[in-house]
C-alpha cells in the first residue's frame, strides 16, 4: 500500500487523510487504491458512521498524479484504481465530510460533488483544469455539476478551468462553509461527529433519497472514462503533460 493515506478512526468517524506533501498532495495510483478501499471497509463495518477526507494545510490535492498521466499518454498501463476509487465514492453508503485548504485541483474539486458537507479556508481555490490539459471532466463532475451549480457555473468550473475561491465555490452551491485555517479540521470532525450522532438507518434513507440513481451516476464515471482514457493519448494532453513536466528545468 502506500504512507501517503493515512486511516484513523475516531470513534465513529474514520478520517481518510492525503498526506503527501512535497508533491501537494498529487494522487498516485496506490492512493486511490488506499481511499477506495478505506471508502469501502468503511462503508462495510457497523462501526463506522461518517467518512472524512482531508488533506494537508495548503494542499487538499494537486490532483492526479501527473507523471501517472503521462505513462498512459506514452501507451503505459493506466490500472483500475482511479475508477474503482470513484466508484466507492459514488457509491459511498454513508456520508462523507470534507475538508480542503489552499490547493484543490481537479479531482481534488470534483471530489466534493460527491461529499454531504465540505468545508473550506478564505485561501482554498477550486479548479478543474480538464480542458487545458486536454481532457474531459471525470467523477460523475458532468452531470453533478450542471445539476449543483448550474449549466453556465459548471461550464465555467469544468470546461474553462476557472478557479473558484472559496466564497464563490459556497455561493456556487459547491461547498457548506468557509472556516479559517485554524479551525478547519476541528469544524470537520465537529460536524462528522454531529452527523454519527443522528439514527443511522433514518439518516441513510435520507442521504439515499436525494442523492438519486447511483447506476446513472455510475454509468456516466464510466462514460466519462472512456473519453478520458482516449483523450490521455491525444496530442493535446501528451503536449501540456509536456510542459508540466519540464516546465522547471
Ligand atoms: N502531479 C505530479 N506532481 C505534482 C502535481 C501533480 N498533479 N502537482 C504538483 N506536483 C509536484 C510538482 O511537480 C513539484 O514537484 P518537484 O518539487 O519535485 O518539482 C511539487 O509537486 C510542488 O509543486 P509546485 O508546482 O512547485 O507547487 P506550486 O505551489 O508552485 O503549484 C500547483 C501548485 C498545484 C498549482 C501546480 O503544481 C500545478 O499546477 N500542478 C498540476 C495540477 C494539475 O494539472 N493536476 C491535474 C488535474 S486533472
């Protein structure tokens, strides 16, 4: 497995924790592969109520790993892990609360479409750089976010790349609440322990009611999928990868 997940269980809450800072926090295969599991033992075992996802201060995530990326763009093996990872998100039988500070690029924005409450700091900025990079939005974020924010909110979170700080991200219908940095992760346990509180079986018929069709959501992860895995080897991803990667040298 992988030390850049950190799993922690407080009494009912289990906190899913990125923890790879030197690279903010960019998602590796084995990450993903960790969170789906986490998302799914979590989801099996009575004891555990709410999920948490956290990062760390400054960095939610920079988003998938680039350089994994690039090995697809250049014929490599892309695996499972990221859809199985959406998957468990997707299909994530109890709720999940998020927290993000500074740095929260694409999945690390998409993620959110799919958790109860996230919160946020005044410096988190919320921005999904698919299109630039050559590629199509994931996560189920193409038909979420039409749905959350509006056809010409998504439109500018999805296919623009706009950054959406904070505030906006809250008036966009995309986050709870912007807290400061000092309170962030306090407020998110806080509010995970509120939600473990309440009956369990009344609270996931409610959860299950407004989130709709799971099959749906899943089967747009997987069309989406299918765009995403050809885009990775267009001349437009293989390009900007390019100069992601050698844009310091
Ligand atoms: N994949 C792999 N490595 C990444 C990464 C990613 N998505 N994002 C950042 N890193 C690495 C950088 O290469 C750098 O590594 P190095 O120190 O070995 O050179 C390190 O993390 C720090 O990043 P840096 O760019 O120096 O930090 P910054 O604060 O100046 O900028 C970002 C942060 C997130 C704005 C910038 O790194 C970025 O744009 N990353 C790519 C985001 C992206 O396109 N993600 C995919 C979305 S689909």
């Amino acid at each position: 497995m992988t030390d850049h997940i950190q799993i922690e269980r407080r009494g009912a809450v289990q906190i899913i924790r990125m923890n790879r800072p030197d690279k903010k926090n960019a998602i590796t295969r084995a990450m993903y592969a960790a969170m789906a599991k986490a998302l799914t033992g979590g989801d099996a075992d009575a004891a555990v109520r709410v999920h948490v996802i956290l990062g760390v201060p400054g960095a939610f995530t920079s988003g998938n790993d680039l350089a994994d990326f690039m090995t697809v763009a250049m014929g490599g093996e892309g695996g499972t892990e990221v859809f199985d990872f959406l998957v468990a998100l997707a299909r994530s039988a109890k709720p999940i609360v998020s927290a993000a500070d500074g740095i929260a690029v694409g999945i690390g924005t998409t993620i959110h479409l799919h958790c109860d409450l996230t919160f946020a700091t005044p410096r988190t900025v919320f921005r999904t750089p698919f299109v630039d990079l050559g590629l199509v939005p994931e996560a189920g974020s193409s038909l979420i976010a039409p749905a959350l924010l509006g056809r010409q909110q998504a439109f500018a979170l999805l296919a623009l790349g706009e950054g959406f700080s904070a505030e906006r991200a809250k008036a966009a219908g995309l986050i709870y609440e912007v807290v400061g940095e000092a309170e962030l992760e306090a407020t998110a346990l806080a509010a995970a322990e509120n939600i473990a509180s309440r009956p369990p079986q009344a609270l996931k018929i409610s959860r299950d009611l407004m989130r709709g069709s799971r099959d749906e959501l899943v089967a747009r992860i997987e069309e989406e999928g299918r765009h995403f895995r050809e885009r990775l080897t267009s001349d437009e991803a293989r390009q900007a990868f390019m100069a992601f990667m050698s844009r310091k040298k």
